[in-house]
C-alpha cells in the first residue's frame, strides 16, 4: 500500500520543531531535518504493517475511527482508505507530540 502524509501532518510538525528551535538554541536545523526525516521515513512501515491500535485518547480521532503509531515522540492517526480507482492506501491524517496528547 501507499502511504499518504496529509500536508497538515507535516504543517504541524514542523511548527513543533520551529517553536522547540526557537526555545532551544542549540537545536540546529540540520539536527531536525534529520529527526524529521528519519520520522517521514518510518510512516513507511503502515506500507506493510496492520493491526494497529485505534486511537484511545483524542476524541476527534476516535471519532474518526482512526488508528494510532508513535514514531520519535509524535502520535500519528492514520486510517486505511481507497483512492477514487479502488488502490488502498493508508493516508495519515493528524500528528501532535507525546507531550501535547491527550
């Protein structure tokens, strides 16, 4: 299956890392373009993976019927879908970091 990263996923995280950036000064851009790229990566693994647990804490989530993977201190839900030509794809939909969930 393909895997979907939804522009408000990315908008989200590089928001996080821009204000931890920010607050932390010697947190290099190159540091977090690594962390975000080794993150993007991983999200792969819903390529091949199933069984993941439905989200249990984000009411907007579980209202949603998405489900839930924790990659580097971030949640994602992501749901499995089919594009317009019936090809499954699994398209994530929200992120926010372990410290922000609830």
């Amino acid at each position: 299956m393909r895997v979907i990263v939804s522009p408000v996923v990315r908008i989200k995280i590089k928001g996080f890392y821009q204000a931890a950036m920010t607050n932390h000064p010697l947190l290099s851009e190159e540091t977090v373009m690594k962390k975000m790229n080794r993150m993007f990566a991983c999200l792969e693994i819903l390529a091949f993976t199933q069984g993941f647990k439905k989200a249990q804490f984000n009411r907007q989530w579980i209202a949603n019927g998405w489900r839930e993977l924790i990659v580097e201190d971030f949640h994602f839900a992501f749901e499995v879908a089919q594009t317009p030509d019936g090809e499954p794809v699994v398209i994530v939909r929200d992120a926010v970091h372990s410290l922000l969930y609830r």
